[in-house]
C-alpha cells in the first residue's frame, strides 16, 4: 500500500458545478475541508476541456499544501496533465492497469464496483487504492444507479483489505450505519455541498469517524 491510501479515510467530498457555481468551487471545496473532508474528486460532466484543467490545478492548489488528495473523476488523461493525485474510474472509463500505467504506481486510482462482489475482487487484485460501493440510499445525482445494501459492504470488509468507499444519498443521520458496516470513506455531494453552512455539514459527517 503506497503512503497516500494510508490517508484514504473519513468524508470523501465529490464537487457538483451546480452547487458550487455561485460561492465558487475553491471557496466551498475549502469550507469542506475545514469541516473535515479529508479527500476531495473533481467531478464536472459538463465543463469544456480548458475550464477542467483551470478548475483541477486551482484545487491541487488548495488541496496539496493541506496534505488532501485530489482525484480526478473518469478522465485519467486530466489527472496526469495536472499532477492531480489520481483518478477515479466508473465502469466505462477505462481500465485500472492503463491508468496505473498513465499515472504511475502511487498515484490513488478507485474503481467503482457498485453492487458487485465479483468486481471488488478483480478490482482488488489489479490493485484498485480504494474500491467504491453503492448506491446506499436514494441519491439526487445518480436517482438510477443499482442499489446496493450494506450487507455488501460487511462481506466486502471481511474479504478484502483495500479501503472500501460509501456512496449514494448519503447524509450524516444515515452514515452511521455504513461507517458501522466497514466504510473506510463516506463519499457525499448534495448532504455537504447542498446546504448553506458547508463546513458544518461536512464536520456533522466527518464526526461519524471520530
């Protein structure tokens, strides 16, 4: 395990360019932090190649001095032209071997393996720093994606040792429950970056590690 997946714990912040448009994406990425995020994804569907580059390297900016990853969402190609921390793969990005390649060996590159055991497994024999689960609970962002119950993570936690991320509608009255299941990292959008005291809600989340 390289010295970064050491870190990989607590609240995993994914930003949302709805959310963030009107305070700015650094000023709210950095309220997340004060409140406790202790690893933060790039995450914008929407933008154009320039502004993702101009918004990854302004939060590498914020996020390296303070000791936070800053993984980039799907686009490992983004996240070597940045020096970002890594990458983070959905079943349609890529593979994890060409990103380890990509980005070198201790670079934090997560797969998501939604509902899957089976892909857990794969994922972690190729190596996957954390393996991300999910989701748990009705999400805003994905209202579609599989669920997953958090029996999985337990059966996920028992067998295998690389650190296992939450997602999916969670909040900080319902996370208690997967931190409880075996849930290295509580990946939250709308329950931090949704309400109008950031920090706040970040520090309500990142206490269920406490």
């Amino acid at each position: 395990m390289n010295k970064q997946t050491q870190i990989l714990s607590g609240l995993y912040l994914l930003t949302d360019h709805h959310l963030t448009d009107k305070v700015g994406i650094v000023p709210a990425v950095a309220a997340a932090i004060q409140g406790g995020a202790r690893i933060i994804q790039y995450r914008n569907k929407y933008a154009n190649r320039e502004r993702k580059l101009w918004e990854i390297r302004d939060l590498i900016t914020l996020c390296r001095p303070l000791g936070i990853p800053l993984i980039v969402n799907d686009e490992a190609d983004l996240a070597a032209e940045t020096g970002a921390d890594g990458v983070h793969l959905g079943a349609e990005d890529g593979t994890l071997c060409d990103a380890r390649k990509l980005l070198g060996e201790e670079a934090i590159i997560g797969v998501s393996c939604y509902n899957s055991l089976d892909r857990a497994r794969v994922a972690a024999e190729q190596g996957a720093s954390y393996i991300a689960l999910g989701r748990f609970f009705p999400s805003q962002t994905k209202p579609n994606a599989i669920l997953a119950t958090p029996d999985l993570l337990s059966a996920a936690k028992a067998e295998l040792e690389t650190p296992l991320v939450a997602i999916g509608g969670i909040d900080a009255d319902n996370g208690k429950a997967l931190v409880d299941a075996g849930a290295d990292m509580l990946a939250v959008i709308h329950a931090v970056l949704g309400t109008p005291e950031i920090t706040k809600s970040a520090a309500e989340i990142a206490a269920l590690y406490e």
